[in-house]
C-alpha cells in the first residue's frame, strides 16, 4: 500500500482557483441570501476549503433593491452602529437603509456571518453588490449562479 497518496491537500495562495460568480437578489429573502453569498465567498462550497486561505470565489451581486424580508422587518428590526464618542449611537431600519443604499443592506448582512479578522475583511473586498441589473464587471465573464442549486 502506497503511503503517499494518503496526503491532505491544504490550499494555498498560489493553488486556489478563483472564479467570479453573479447573483441575482430580485424577490430573494436577504438572510438566506446573505447566508449563501458568505459562504461562496469563504470557500466553503469548493471541495479544497481550508479555513485560513482566501479560497473563496468573487460574487457579483445585481438588483440590490428588490430584496425581501419576510415578516415586518422592514421596520421593526433596528440597524445599530456607534461612532466611538459618547452619544454617537445610530440606529436605522432596514427601510431606510434600503431607500438610502440598497447595497448597503446587502453588504451589510454578508459581513455579519464572516470571520471577524484580517481574511474576513480581505474576503469582503471580494464581494461586490450593484443597483440594478447592470453592473461593470463584465470582463470577468462571471457565470451565474441559482441560489436554489446550493445547499
């Protein structure tokens, strides 16, 4: 029996296979896409993840605006960030948000189920979410992807 074909094969910078992928939001319901997006973003749907590489894919994300929330989200849930000085709290509703920066939500709830370090944040610069069905990645030949093919 031949030991050596028994190895673990760890990813890594120079072998991992990027590709850019596009996903529609229109009519999705945001948490099972943000869910989705996360995790084409890490890597974790690719047969060679390892958890301390960039191995994810470049998501496209177009029509920002027609995402859904079920229930009454839209104005009940509450947005919360602090500016760092005393009083600086901000509180918003996805509504506003949506009517502000529709990516912003997007973006926003992606961030929210990454690693909170330095590969997360280098992973978010990997995503990028549009208004609208046009975006200005089309050099890229991103193939797109049904959320409902992923598990």
């Amino acid at each position: 029996m031949n030991t050596l074909s028994y190895k673990t094969i760890s990813a890594n910078k120079a072998t991992v296979n990027k590709k850019w992928l596009l996903v529609d939001a229109e009519g999705e319901v945001l948490g099972r896409l943000a869910s989705k997006v996360a995790m084409m973003l890490r890597g974790k749907n690719k047969p060679d993840f390892t958890p301390h590489v960039d191995a994810g894919d470049n998501v496209i994300v177009i029509n920002a605006e027609k995402i859904r929330m079920t229930g009454n989200k839209w104005d009940k849930r509450e947005i919360f960030s602090h500016s760092g000085y005393p009083g600086g709290d901000k509180r918003t509703t996805p509504s506003q948000m949506l009517a502000k920066k529709p990516e912003s939500l997007i973006e926003h709830a992606v961030v929210g189920m990454l690693p909170k370090n330095r590969l997360g944040r280098k992973i978010f610069g990997n995503l990028h979410v549009f208004v609208g069905s046009e975006h200005n990645h089309e050099a890229q030949k991103p193939q797109k992807v049904n959320l409902n093919s992923i598990k």
